[in-house]
C-alpha cells in the first residue's frame, strides 16, 4: 500500500483527480523527465535569453516531439506532453511567480487529460489565466521554434511579475 493509500484510509478522504495531478513531487519527477530527454542539467537562475544556444539546441528537440497539435495530444505521447507540460510550469513558476490552477474542464478535445484541465495563473497585475492546453497550441509550430517561443513567453511574464512585485514594494 503507498503512502497515498495509506492517508486516504487514514483521513477517510479520497485523493481527487486535481489533487492527484497538481501534487508537487509528482510535477517535479514529470519535469525532470522531460528535462532528462531534452539534455536540460538544470532550469537556469535567469529566463533563456533571447536566441541562447541552448534555446536553439532545443527548438528541433521540442519540434521533433510536438509537430503538431494532434501528435501532442495522441495517447502514445500522454507522458511527454504531461513532462513538457510540467517542465513549462515549473519555468513559470520560477520566475513569473505563476501558480498551477485548476480551471474548468472544457471536454478531452481542449485539454491534455481526461479529467483535470490545469492553468496557470500568473502573478501579474492582469493575473491571467492560460491554460496547459493553450499554451502548448499557441506553441506548436511557432515560426520561431516552440522552445524559443516558450523561453520568449517566460521572459514577458517574468517580466510582467518584476513589474508587480517592484510597484508593491
């Protein structure tokens, strides 16, 4: 029996499906599998630069594994597009001061699971929220590269988070 199990018996409560998705270890090991198959050692201490060469090393990475919308969304992909899923908001995270929400679920066509639809939602003045799901469409096939696009996302929020933070202080 896991640790999970044993709460749940424990507590008399069932673990939901958000709950199950949004819990921390389980986005961290799902991040780093992602980070492992792309070659990332670390996220780094600041946003990707703009036209960094590891931005450039992994435009083709990220392209070869998500050409399309319909192959990130194919079963056969479910756990990479959940590891790049996380991965992006483990950035985001980091430095837009961006939180993973659940948003309302909008049928299995305009998310990546069966159950849970996750945001985030930003620490800026707007606090917008985007979902998994429309980050990864906007992205796909970006003139740019989908990971250059990701990195120049990640540099506008933080951006926009800086701003924030600097007008409460």
């Amino acid at each position: 029996m896991g640790d999970d199990e044993q709460l749940t018996m424990d507590l008399g409560v069932e673990r939901t499906e958000w709950g199950k998705w949004v819990d921390p270890e389980r986005r961290r090991a799902q991040a780093q599998k992602f980070m492992d198959y792309a070659g990332i050692h670390e996220i780094p201490s600041e946003p990707w630069p703009e036209d960094s060469p590891e931005v450039k090393r992994l435009d083709p990475i990220v392209a070869e594994l998500f050409p399309d919308l319909a192959t990130a969304m194919g079963p056969e992909n479910a756990d990479m597009a959940d590891a790049f899923i996380c991965f992006m908001g483990e950035c985001f995270i980091r430095f837009a001061g961006a939180e993973w929400i659940e948003y309302e679920w909008p049928g299995e066509e305009f998310t990546f699971y069966p159950q849970v639809n996750p945001a985030l939602k930003f620490d800026t003045y707007d606090e917008d929220e985007i979902t998994a799901w429309y980050l990864m469409k906007s992205m796909i096939g970006h003139p740019d590269g989908m990971f250059s696009d990701l990195a120049e996302t990640i540099r506008e929020y933080a951006g926009y988070h800086i701003e924030k933070r600097d007008g409460e202080a």
